[in-house]
C-alpha cells in the first residue's frame, strides 16, 4: 500500500513515499527534499553467513550523473567506481547504524543510496542519512533504531541547519550529527578553527532537530513498520566462557594481555588460544567459535581492569599520552618530509608541490571541479606485522586520508597566496591505534618543511571510552592504542590549532554518548593536542621555512589583463606553447589574468615571464624592446620580441649610415635592440635601431 509522510525540516518540506516503489526490498523509502530525490533501501539475506565472526553490513552510496544534469566523464559515458564523496559518505551512514544492529547477527546486510535527483539547496548525503533510518526501520531485520542526521554549518558565527552545498563548501562549519531518542551517536565535522564551547552547541543543536526527525520515523514505523524477524544467534554460549575460566583464569589472562609491546601480547594470547584448543579439542562447536571467544574473553578481561581500576593494558594513566618522537627532512630530494611517532603507531608523511594545473579534477553532483589539497594515506600490511597483496586503497584509507586532509585544510595558505597544488602522502609504518591522527602531526610538519605557509600548526589525538552498566559509569581514555579501540565503546578524534577544532570524526561501539562524555573527550583532545605541538612537534620544526626547498618547483605569478590572455595563450595555443618549449617551464593563466611560472631553471623562469610581459605591453614611444630578426625584406627587417609578437624596422632606421640592403648589416638570427618610435602616418608602430643607442645612452 503506497503512503506519503510529510514533515517541515529547516523551512523546506521532507517528503517520504512508502510502498511506492521497490517492494521486493526488506525496506524501501523514496526520499524527497526539495527537488533532491533519494532511493533508500535495506535488505538482508535470509540466513547468516557462515564462518565469519563479524556483522557484514554494506552501506552503498550510489551518485548517478543523471541527476545533476551531467553525462560522465571518461570513455565509457557511464557511472564507474565510487566516488571519494560517495565512499565518505557511505562511512558517515554506516558509523551510526551499525552500532544499533545486533551484535550476535550474521545475516548480510546491505543499505543502498541512490541519488536520482539534486537540487542544489538539499543536500543529497543527508536524504541518504535519514533514508537508510527509515529502510531499515520500517523494515523486518532486526534494528534497534531508528535514529536520525541534522547536517549544521556556519556563517558570519550563525549556525544553519542543514545548509544548502553553496553554505555548505563556503560556510565556517561542516557538522554532521546522528542520534538516537536519548543520545548522540555519531559526529563528523570539518571546521574553521571552531572553538570548543561553540563545537558543543553546534552538536547539541543538531540532536535536538534529530528528536524531531525520529519523531516522524516512529509515526511512519507505527503505520507500516514490518515485525522484525527472528534470526539464529551467533553468540558464544555462556558455559563455554565458564569452561574457558577453568582453563585460563581471569588472571592469567590480565597477565597475557597486560603488556605495552603488541607483538609480546599477539604471542601471549596465541599461547592461550594453543591452550583452549588443547582443553577444547572433543567439543567441534566449541572449536568452531574459539576466536570469537578468545576475543571476548579478552575484552571482558580488559574493559574491567580500565573499569574498576583504571589500569590500562600498557600501564599508562587514562590520561597519558604514548611516547612521541617527531622529526623532518628524513626523505632526501623530495619536496617536503616528516616523521611522527606515538607508542607503536608511526607515520611518514612527504609532501609535493606542483603548478595549480596538477590540482585533482572531480567529477560528482556539484559544482566543485577541481581540488587543490590532496592528502592520502596508506595502510600497508607490514604496519601490523601481517602479509597481504597490496590491492590499492580501500574504504579505510580513503577515509582516514580524508580526515586528515579535512584537518589541515583550514590553515593553508590562498592560492593567491601560494599559488601551488600540494599534495601529501602518509605512509603507515606502523600501526596500533589512531594513524589517522598521527598523520594529521606529520602532514602539518612535512607541509611546513616543504614551505608552505600554513597559517597554525595542527595535531590530532583520539580518545577513547569504556562504559559501565549506567551511564554515570564510564572512562575517558587518552590517546587510544589498537587493543582500546578493539575493546572500547569509543573512538573519538579530534585535531585542531591552539585556537579551535578543525576536524572531528566519532566512531562508537554503543547505542550513543551523554552530553558529559562528549564534553569530556572534546575536553581531554584539546588538551592532548597541546601537549603534543609543544612538546613534540614545535622542537622538531616550529613553523613554516621561509621558502621552498631546492628540488620544488619555483612559481612565479603576475597579473595581466584578462582581456590579453588570447594574445598569450596565440591561436590553438601556438603561442604560450613556443614559450614552454623555448623556456621548459609550465604556464598556467586562469580567467581573472594570473598567471603563473613555473619552473626549476630562474633564467627560464624569468625569459618566460619577460616574453609574456613583453605580448601584453602596449607599444608606446621611447620603450625598448630585444627582438630577434626572423625576415629580411627590401624595405626594412621584421623583428620577433616573443612568440607571436613581431615589430618592423624601416631600412633607414637600420644604421647612422646609409645602407643600399638591409642584408649588409642584418642576418636572420641576430639579436638586436630597438626603441619603440610611435606610430607612423598609416597608424603602425615604427621602431629604430640606430635610435636606441643614442636614446638609452
């Protein structure tokens, strides 16, 4: 039966048609907002799959070209891989969702976004947010939802709820924000050095629209919500934890698991595993879930020591930070090279400076063409001391990569400023815990020892949680390792300048944070990150160097009027391509005039932009020009000053003396200087030979 619900969200009406389409998914929603238009659908396989130990959720964000008007770039003119926007936006659905699913369900899930429409001013990832709530909770799998997504962003210190993609790419703020009827779930934000107390209101802003949202999904699960199904429990059964205890005692484990050094305690729990399997081996069902419990027992082992008493794994206090070590130019002859380690988690980052023509083109729903800033990141297996074949970068490494990027975007330079596409990349040479905030350190150091001007340093530091049976019962702990984010309910991180936050990302494991726990960690990550520039990073280096280094490129950028770029650019680019050819530098001009040089070779560099700055002048008398003759005829030698730009001398402006041909003292080749003489009696521009050298001496 086909139903429509309707409600006002941000002065704009969201519309959402039921049994309308797609009747064969568990749960489908046609999303409208404004003129954008989302499909949201859940679906679920009808038994669990088999040996694995894990909940497998796919969340797909699909962006059809269609529906911004646009065909897709490429030869094959249709929608290939996902994009960057479309992975990240997957993760932002998937973080709050997961948590509310089961943790004993073994059933495929798959929540799908299709994006068919796109107005401009309703953002399509948060139809896509709120759809795949609603899919799932009209739904039979089993979801204990719904929750729901308010986007905010921020201009001139206003907040704006969920803001159109023009506030959205320009405003201060870019909040995202989910939450279940009690608690927040999951934040993601990018920031203008956002202070903290503002972050919070922000926050909390947006829970309380979500209550509202909720609000309707409920109504709409009361009218035509399907019974959840039953489902077989993957659990390990509690006798075997008892039986486990008789073999390994809870301290025997605290011993095994207790330790700073991860290889030590991997060895450790493989013994105790040796062990259960031992005790185990009549008992094939036991068998068959021996990881999965191992694991638990590790977990219930672990969370009541940080619980009860405040002891960590590697005996740090919760609000210790792992060792640190920083330095820079470790890499020789790259642009730009930095070094961060924190415990076992450390990162090389190298950064390259490139013309603003190298920048990354984009191909998405929007109006954003092109980007400047490219931070990735890579997670090689060697960095958890395991072996597999390196297949590119995955949903994981795209997205620490873009938390990253997001972090360090609001302190760089213009690109008036600097005129250069910059590009870092994080190499994981070891990993236990938050890499993606050891590669916000040493992005913001290797961009400072590749000269980029940035404006403030940045760090980022996660936080992490361990919760008890109420929610007065809980500890924040500073600085994650590996095993706390496997065990804990929480990674939370933040990065920011002295000043404010710059980028947040929440992962939880629970059904949502308490006001003081949020404020906590935001409070614990500020002064974490204070502790790390000063500590570490400022003694490595302290700012930015004042210029580039010997093996980047140099640019070089002047103004010139916009209506002279085709005398430059010449026809089908004959022109600017003789400079680059003669020069070996790299020219780009945009369309307000500037133009920018760039090259290795500072006499290249300047013959480049003397030829440009020679097309664009208007010929005026007395101006002294250097031009090469490139045609004799009887009457006088025609002189090229630059590509596409020739002047003539009359024969009898060729010397003092008379001459019967202009052969008798000019060649093809030969350089020469002239003095611009105005304009004759038919309105052309007259230059001397022999009047340059009385006037310039």
């Amino acid at each position: 039966m086909f139903k429509q619900y309707e409600m006002e969200l941000a002065g704009r009406t969201l519309r959402v048609d039921i049994g309308r389409v797609c009747a064969q998914a568990n749960g489908a929603a046609l999303m409208h907002y404004g003129d954008t238009v989302v499909l949201s659908t859940a679906t679920a396989s009808k038994e669990p799959r088999e040996g694995i130990d894990f909940f497998p959720l796919s969340v797909e964000y699909e962006e059809k070209m269609y529906a911004a008007g646009k065909i897709p770039g490429g030869f094959n003119k249709r929608e290939g891989k996902a994009s960057e926007n479309a992975i990240l936006t997957s993760r932002v659905i998937d973080r709050p969702m997961r948590p509310l699913f089961p943790k004993d369900y073994r059933n495929d899930v798959t929540l799908n976004n299709m994006v068919m429409s796109v107005d401009e001013n309703c953002r399509p990832e948060l139809l896509a947010m709120i759809g795949s709530a609603i899919a799932t909770s009209i739904s039979d799998i089993p979801f204990d939802g719904p929750c729901a997504t308010t986007q905010i962003g921020m201009i001139d210190g206003e907040f704006i709820v969920n803001p159109s993609q023009a506030q959205w790419q320009d405003g201060d703020l870019q909040l995202t924000v989910a939450s279940t009827k009690q608690k927040v779930i999951m934040i993601e934000a990018g920031a203008n050095e956002i202070p903290e107390d503002k972050m919070i209101e922000a926050i909390y802003k947006a829970h309380d629209i979500n209550q509202t949202i909720i609000a309707f999904i409920d109504k709409i699960v009361a009218e035509v919500g399907k019974e959840k199904h039953s489902y077989v429990s993957c659990a390990v059964p509690a006798e075997m934890f008892e039986a486990m205890k008789q073999v390994v005692s809870p301290e025997e484990m605290e011993v095994a698991v207790f330790t700073d050094d991860k290889q030590t305690r991997e060895k450790n729990i493989d013994a105790v595993t040796e062990k259960m399997k031992e005790a185990f081996v009549d008992n094939e069902e036991w068998l068959a879930v021996l990881g999965e419990a191992v694991y638990q027992y590790q977990k219930k082992t672990v969370r009541k020591m940080i619980l009860k008493d405040h002891k960590r794994p590697d005996g740090r206090a919760i609000n210790q930070i792992r060792p640190l070590a920083a330095e820079v130019d470790i890499i020789p002859r790259v642009h730009g090279s930095a070094m961060f380690t924190r415990g076992q988690t450390q990162i090389c980052n190298v950064c390259t400076l490139a013309p603003l023509s190298e920048a990354q083109k984009l191909d998405g729903l929007d109006d954003t063409t092109s980007k400047r800033y490219m931070h990735h990141y890579n997670f090689p297996a060697y960095s958890v001391g395991e072996t597999k074949v390196s297949r590119g970068p995955g949903r994981r490494e795209i997205g620490h990569g873009a938390l990253a990027e997001r972090a360090l975007v609001p302190v760089l330079p213009s690109e008036e400023e600097f005129p250069y596409a910059i590009r870092t990349v994080s190499e994981t040479f070891e990993s236990n815990g938050s890499t993606s905030m050891a590669s916000t350190c040493a992005s913001c150091m290797s961009l400072m020892a590749a000269g980029v001007p940035i404006k403030k340093m940045v760090a980022g530091i996660s936080c992490g949680l361990v919760t008890g049976e109420t929610d007065d019962d809980y500890v924040l702990l500073t600085d994650i390792q590996g095993l706390e984010d496997f065990f804990g309910d929480m990674d939370f991180k933040v990065t920011g300048t002295t000043d404010g936050i710059t980028a947040i990302q929440m992962d939880i494991k629970i059904h949502g944070l308490t006001r003081p726990i949020v404020e906590g960690a935001i409070a614990r990550c500020r002064e974490a990150r204070m502790f790390i520039m000063d500590t570490c990073m400022k003694p490595a280096i302290a700012e930015p160097r004042k210029e580039v280094g010997p093996y980047a490129p140099k640019i070089v950028q002047i103004q010139i009027d916009p209506a002279k770029i085709g005398d430059v650019v010449g026809q089908r680019g004959k022109t600017i391509n003789a400079i680059i050819d003669e020069t070996g530098v790299k020219i780009d001009i945009t369309d307000d005039g500037a133009v920018s040089v760039c090259g290795t070779d500072k006499a290249m560099m300047d013959k480049a932009i003397k030829y440009i700055q020679t097309i664009v002048t208007d010929y005026e008398e007395g101006q002294v020009f250097e031009g090469k003759v490139v045609s004799i005829k009887e009457f006088g030698a025609f002189l090229e000053f630059a590509p596409g730009k020739e002047g003539m001398v009359h024969i009898s402006k060729i010397s003092k003396e008379r001459i019967e041909h202009v052969e008798d003292v000019l060649t093809l080749g030969d350089v020469v200087k002239v003095v611009c003489l105005g304009k004759d009696k038919m309105g052309r521009y007259s230059f001397s030979i022999k009047d340059y050298k009385e006037e310039v001496k």
